[in-house]
C-alpha cells in the first residue's frame, strides 16, 4: 500500500519555517506590501458528490466561487449559474442557488459506478466535467494507542482504523480528519497496490490530540484520475510557499466554448464511511 502522509492547507512544518523567516523582521515598523500581477480571475467549482453510507445521499451541494487576489481576505462567489448533473440513464439532477456561490439538490439518486455529467453555465462560459460515482469499504473498527514523540516530547495519541480492500478490483482512498484542535482538515492517500484483497488500516496522530477531542473520519473511495490530481494538489500545499508555482493544477472540468478558460476543482463522486470517534 502506497500512502501519502497527511497533509493539511496550512502544513505544520511550513509554517515553522514561514516563523524563521519572519523573526528577524518582526522589529521593523513599516509593512512591506508587494504589488503583485493579477491575471484574470479563474472560476473555481468545488463539485463533490459524496454519498455517506447510512444515508439516501439525495442532498447534495457544489460551490461556485473565483480565485481571489493574494492578499484578499474574502473568496469571491458565483452567483446566478445554472448547475446541473445528468446520469447514463437519462436523469437530470438540477441544483438552485440557496446562497451565495452555494447550488443544492434534493432529489440526487447515487448510483455505484454510474457515470454522470456535470453541466454549469456561470458567467457566459459553459463548463462540463463525467466522471463515476466510486464505492468505498467500510470502517471495520478504530484502535487508540501511545506512539512515542520521535521529537523528545511526550508520547502522542495515534488512532488506526481497519477496513476490508475488495480483491476484485484495484482502490484508490481519500481520508480526511476534522476537529476542533485541527485549523483545517488533514488528508491522506491510499491506494491498494501492495494489500489488494487484505485488510488494510490508516493511522492518524497529532500532538495537540487529547482525550475528550472528537474526530471526525471521512474514509472515500475515489477514481485513479483524482487520486492522481489530490496528490498533486497535496505534494504543492507542501512546496516553498515563496516559490512560484509552475502553473494552476488542473482538473477535469473543461470549458466548452474555451478550452484555455478551464475551471479550477474536480467533479467527483464518492462513495463514504464517516465515523466520528472520542478520543479517550
């Protein structure tokens, strides 16, 4: 089993080193603001359908927002789009605004392996992404233990829980973690090409985990092609935040009237166990 480490927006580590490079300059009075390029805002269409065992999955939500300037402390929303999801079979799934950026279904029926469409026309531009809805294995059990601090500090918590991979077929997983210790969420990547048919198990730890804190676990089976793109997007939140990235990651949502004006995000749809454990 290949397996990337955790990740979160704001890595722990970056951060440290951002607070090395700001010490020396933490006396000066004046506050260098840099006048940085612009180029025009992209869209960014967040389309996650996720259908949570347990649950019909018949409410689902995508977001719709644009890319914001450095230094803004805002995220600009789409308003006025017309979103909606079409099945191999004919239904048409459509999503109305009941916020801001925010379009809502009602009425979706999940499907394992079904292939649908995602369809948006937001702002003069026509955008379309297919993809397959993805199965998922369920959580068999969580398991807490002590794990020493390889930093000298006290032994931390470690949660591991197990689940059962098919054998007849090759899986791919996305995990995320969310608590009211974590700022943002953490994501891992797995995938099944060492533990194929086996029982395989995901450990989470962090230092500022205690007993009495709630985690919650959403455990996702998701396509090859986006567990390539999360990766890609995990290993760049990972990079020098002073560098300049070689360029927008892209997903798979493509613009019909002008392919160079794609969307940024992912149309995916997954199927999830979510668990929420107490750590004791």
């Amino acid at each position: 089993m290949k397996r990337l480490k955790k990740y979160n927006i704001m890595n722990r580590a970056l951060a440290f080193l951002s607070l090395i490079f700001v010490l020396p300059f933490i006396s000066c009075e004046d506050v260098v603001t840099l006048d940085l390029e612009t180029d025009e805002a992209k869209i960014v269409i967040d389309a996650e359908i996720i259908w949570k065992k347990g649950t019909n999955g018949s409410e689902q939500t995508i977001k719709i927002s644009k890319m914001a300037p450095y230094y803004s402390a805002t995220t600009p929303k789409v308003s006025g789009a017309q979103v909606r999801v079409e099945n191999n079979n004919g239904d048409v799934f459509t999503f109305s605004e009941t916020q801001p950026g925010f379009y809502t279904c009602t009425n979706f029926v999940p499907v394992l392996n079904m292939e649908y469409k995602l369809l948006v026309e937001a702002e003069g531009q026509s955008f379309t992404a297919t993809e397959k809805l993805t199965s998922a294995t369920p959580i068999n059990k969580i398991e807490q233990n002590l794990v020493p601090d390889f930093g000298g500090g006290e032994d931390v918590i470690e949660l591991t829980f197990y689940y059962t991979d098919p054998a007849d077929q090759t899986n791919f997983y996305l995990t995320d973690y969310k608590s009211s210790f974590l700022v943002f969420p953490e994501y891992e990547l797995t995938d099944d090409e060492l533990f194929n048919g086996n029982e395989m198990n995901t450990r989470f730890s962090h230092e500022d985990m205690k007993p009495g804190n709630t985690v919650n676990i959403t455990h996702r089976g998701i396509s090859k092609n986006f567990y390539n793109y999360m990766k890609l997007v995990l290993e760049a939140s990972g990079s020098n935040p002073f560098a300049v990235p070689p360029g927008n990651i892209r997903g798979n949502i493509v613009n019909t009237k002008d392919a160079n004006n794609f969307a940024l995000g992912y149309f995916r749809l997954c199927e999830a166990d979510a668990v929420s454990y107490v750590v004791k």
